[in-house]
C-alpha cells in the first residue's frame, strides 16, 4: 500500500522540475564557446547577451511545450557546458508553432 504514495510523490517532483526552465550556468556555458572561438571580452560579452536572450524566450513558452519536447532537448545537452541557445533551437525545431518572441 505504501508504493503507491511513493510513486505519486516522485512523479509530482519529476513533473515539478520540468515545469520549470533549467537553471544553466551562463558564464561556463560562454567561457567553453569563446574559448573555442579564441574570445576576446567582446565575444564573452555578446555571448551572454544571447544566452540571456534565448532563456527570456524559453521563459515564454516553456509550459506551452509538450513535456516530452522539454524533456528531449534538455536530455540532448547532458554533456558539456549547457547552452539556452541550443536548447531554444531544439525546441523552435520540434514545435516552431509556439509564440516565440524575437
């Protein structure tokens, strides 16, 4: 009688975590892409503008998404510094369909 609950319970917690758009560290996400790129401040700075940028979008339609959209793009960053950039390119790619602020 107990597992029930206890699969309720952590089902909740799952959902709760993907309701919500990922908190990605910007500035290792900048410092990986800009050292790739040979970055100068100019590069780092642009950098975080688009990466801020791109986490407002995805603030917008984050619930609109279907879960198992949310869920594929966040999985296909698990290596690597993560990027909201690539995130919202996932997600404009499966479901364009969505309000996406320019």
């Amino acid at each position: 009688m107990l597992k029930f609950p206890m699969i309720a319970l952590a089902s909740g917690l799952f959902m709760t975590v993907a309701d919500a758009v990922p908190n990605y560290d910007i500035d290792a996400s900048c410092r990986a892409s800009t050292r790739a790129a040979d970055g100068t401040g100019e590069r780092m700075a642009a950098c975080k503008r688009d990466e801020t940028t791109a986490r407002d979008q995805l603030a917008g339609v984050w619930t609109l998404a279907k879960a198992s959209t949310r869920e594929t793009c966040v999985g296909a960053q698990s290596q690597g510094a993560k990027s909201y950039v690539a995130l919202v390119t996932c997600m404009q790619i499966a479901e364009g369909n969505l309000p996406w602020k320019k």
